[in-house]
C-alpha cells in the first residue's frame, strides 16, 4: 500500500489484536474452556452476531487464542468475545494497540453508529479513553470502504 493510503495497516493490527481478543473471553469469562466455548457460540447465535455452524470446542477456543493460530478464528467468535466482554462488571480494557484494534473494528461491525463520535460515545466509559484512537482509526477504515 502507498503512503496515500494512512489506514493500510489497521486490518493487520485487527487480526493480529484477534487473539488477545479471545484470549480476554477466556481470562474473563466464568467457566472451563469447553463451557465458555459453549457460551460465545449460543451467544454468537441468539444475538445475531454470526453462525457458528458447529459449536466449538475448548481446545479449539484455546487455539484460537494463540497468536500465531491458523486458522485464525472466525468473525463471529471475535466479534461474539468483545459483545460479551464489554458487558463484564469485570471492566477489562484491551491490552495492546493491536488488541485495541480489534475491539475497536468488532465494536463497529456488532453495532450502527452515525458517526464516530456516536461510536465512542456509545462505548461503557471504562472503555472510552482506552479505545478512542483505535474507534477512530476502525471508523477511517470503515469510510474508506476497507472495514467490510
């Protein structure tokens, strides 16, 4: 990509932020590998947030939470993982920029926002400062037509 292009790597920080991502689920997340992979697929499937076909497993969970995992795990468990993540009395914020990426591009694909303001705003407050810089690299990203 050229320098014309100043968001040309905020996909590569969002799949590499990916498995921390999944990672939080299940540091956060209440119950064994096997129960939390339960719980984000039944999730994933009642919210709408993407059709995980076959419910993984724990092991699968645990894979995909490693950062060099190939396959790579799938938009719906991401996306699914911060859904859940964001809601935790826990209040976990993401713990790298690429991390924060990867929050930032889920929390605008699981939601219709009007414009990037209204996306930060939205977040839980614990979240705002922590992700604003990412918020505002996804909705660049986003409007020009890349986040799809």
């Amino acid at each position: 990509m050229t320098s014309t292009m100043p968001q040309s790597g905020f996909y590569a920080k969002v799949r590499q932020g990916m498995p921390a991502l999944i990672g939080q689920w299940l540091t956060h997340g209440r119950g064994d590998p096997e129960r939390l992979a339960l719980i984000l697929a039944e999730t994933a499937r009642v919210a709408g947030l993407g059709d995980p076909g076959a419910t993984p497993d724990g092991d699968t969970l645990i894979h995909w939470a490693t950062s060099d995992a190939e396959p790579a795990a799938p938009h719906w468990a991401v996306r699914t993982a911060l859904f859940l993540l964001v809601q935790m009395p826990a209040r976990p914020i993401p713990g790298d920029d690429h991390e924060a990426c990867a929050w930032a591009y889920c929390w605008l694909r699981n939601r219709e926002f009007e414009n990037r303001d209204a996306a930060i705003n939205a977040l839980p407050e614990h979240l705002r400062q922590a992700m604003a810089a990412a918020v505002t690299a996804a909705w660049a990203d986003r409007q020009g037509l890349r986040l799809v």
